[in-house]
C-alpha cells in the first residue's frame, strides 16, 4: 500500500528528465573533512574554507537535546502526516526547495518546510496545527543558536579577509536567514537524486543532519561522500558549507562547495538546513575581484530571473566584470 505520506514523485520512466545523474563525473569515495572548534577557530577556519569550502563544527554549543526534539517534530510533521495535509500549509515544499512560482529544470525526491526565523516573521502556520506550532517554536530556539553560531564564524572570516567593522556587519544578516526541514523519503528506485548538484546562495550554510548519509561534495573533479554527523546524533559536529556570497566577498579566496543528495531506497533522511544572507542593500565587492559590485538584491533576482528562464541558477558567472 502506498504511503500517504509521500509526495507524487514521478517515476523515471515517467518523467525522463527527472534523472539527473551527472554521467561525467565519477564518484570518488568518502571525503575527510577538516574540524573546526568554534572557541578557538584559527587558522583551521580559513584553510578549511580555501580549500575544501566545507568543514565540521566543533564545540557549537547547541543543545543536543534541541536538535533531537527538533528532527523528531520534523519526523512526525513530515512523515507521518498524509500529503494533501502537508500541501496546504505556508512553507511546505516538494520536489524542489525553490518557491513555487519558480519553474525549476528537475524534480528531487525531497519534501520540507521553509521557517523563515527574522524578528518579523511569525510563521502563519503555527496556529493551524499543534505539531506546526511545535516546530515553529522549536525552529525559532534553534535559530537564535544559528544566528550566533554564524555570527561567530563569520568575525573569524571577517578578521581574516580584514573586512572592516562596516562590512562585517552588513555581509551577514544572520538574524535574517531561514531554517529548512529536509525529509528525504526512502526512494523506491535506483537512479534519483534527493537534491540536484547546486552550490547555496547564501554566505554561509549550517547542517545537522540524522545519521542516514547522502551527502555529496564535488571535489577533485568527483562525488565524494560526506559521512554523516549530525549535531544531535551522537558526533556533537554540525555540517558548515559557503555558499556564493562568501565566494564573492572573499575575490574567490574561499570555495563554494558544490553539493548534492543521494536519495536512500531503505531509509527516510531527516536534515536542518540554516542558511545566512549578507543585508539586501550590502554592496558585495572586493578588491581585484573577477566580479563587479552588487547588492546581494541584485544577485538574489537574477537567480530568480535564470530559474524562471533556464530552470537553474547560473550564479556569480552573471557577475563577472566582463560577462
């Protein structure tokens, strides 16, 4: 019997564009990534974010027992919960996190909600169902330790890239950024990808993740396996990853880490995504840069514009001096 939970995913041989393997690009192992303590984060933080653009976070200070509550809400809200019910409420997602208004290339074999966790938004879904109202009261307590802990990596950035204290402000509204709940189904054949190969938006992009693995990285010119360490499973690390603008402020000193999601035919993944935006008018440049100036505004529209048109970010490459 089918699960009513699940969203209709098409089947491969419904939708052929639904398969998005990457033919090209052979699949390389697991990949060690480096770890970064929050209290003393040192030279470890900057040469993590040259080289791979993807780390471990150690000694984050968010609650274990948080994170837990928070995957065991999202659990029940997203996997127990009949489709048609998920659908009508604000923030609920499938096949792609992108907004719905936008026509998106391919369909990944994920569903979720988007909180939006700024000091104006109170999630209107909230009062229509006491699992909701739990999960937006839970996402909000998660935030604020978000907020902070991107706060705190981004100063160290910021000292390292001698930003001054006028751009160190303005390059991360970290009380600004949104948290999205994965729910990875099992999948029930070989061939789909949870979520598309994409590098963020965002500056900088904290995951905690269950102990079901997925995770992919490009690197070295292959897929390579993060192995799973969820901040509220056992390995007390969060996953940290930049995203384009911390590629740009940093004149492409710093990586931003293309990445995708192998989706599981035996398991349901559960995964916390915040993400951390500069200010809308923050002005992103750098001296001796590829890219000219522009306000993450712009960036963030454009990004809009190429979904709309293409079905897929196209990115930085807009940015170029001489694109």
């Amino acid at each position: 019997m089918a699960d009513p939970s699940c969203p209709p995913f098409p089947l491969l041989e419904e939708e052929g564009r639904h398969e998005q393997a990457e033919e090209n690009v052979p699949h390389g192992g697991e990949l060690e990534l480096p770890t970064v303590d929050l209290e003393v984060p040192g030279e470890a933080l900057a040469s993590a974010c040259r080289r791979l653009g993807v780390f471990r976070l150690a000694n984050h200070g968010v609650p274990a027992d948080l994170s837990e509550r928070l995957l065991a809400v999202a659990r029940d809200v997203l996997g127990r919960a009949p489709f048609h019910d998920k659908q009508a409420q604000p923030g609920y997602f499938w096949g792609t996190p992108a907004l719905s208004s936008l026509r998106v290339r391919d369909v990944n074999w994920v569903e979720g909600f988007h909180l939006a966790l700024g000091p104006d938004h109170q999630p209107a879904a909230a009062a229509s169902s006491p699992d909701l109202a739990a999960l937006a009261d839970l996402a909000r307590e998660y935030g604020a330790h978000m907020a902070r802990v991107a706060r705190a990596l981004f100063d160290a950035l910021a000292a390292a890239l001698g930003l001054g204290a006028g751009q160190a402000s303005a390059y991360l509204a970290e009380r600004d950024g949104f948290l999205r709940v994965y729910r990875y189904p099992p999948c029930p054949e070989a061939g789909h990808l949870g979520m598309e190969a994409h590098t963020d938006s965002s500056v900088l992009s904290v995951i905690n993740q269950d102990l079901v693995g997925g995770l992919q990285v490009l690197h070295g010119g292959a897929w390579r396996d993060v192995a799973p360490g969820g901040g509220g499973a056992g390995t007390g690390t969060l996953l940290v990853n930049l995203g384009d603008m911390a590629r740009a402020i940093s004149g492409d000193a710093f990586r931003s880490v293309r990445h995708r999601v192998a989706a599981s035919r035996g398991d349901e993944r559960l995964s916390l995504c915040y993400f951390a935006f500069p200010r809308d008018d923050a002005v992103i440049s750098c001296g001796g840069s590829r890219y000219r100036p522009f306000t993450y505004a712009e960036f963030r529209e454009q990004v809009q514009a190429d979904i709309k048109a293409t079905g897929s970010k196209v990115g930085l490459e807009r940015f170029l001096v001489h694109h």
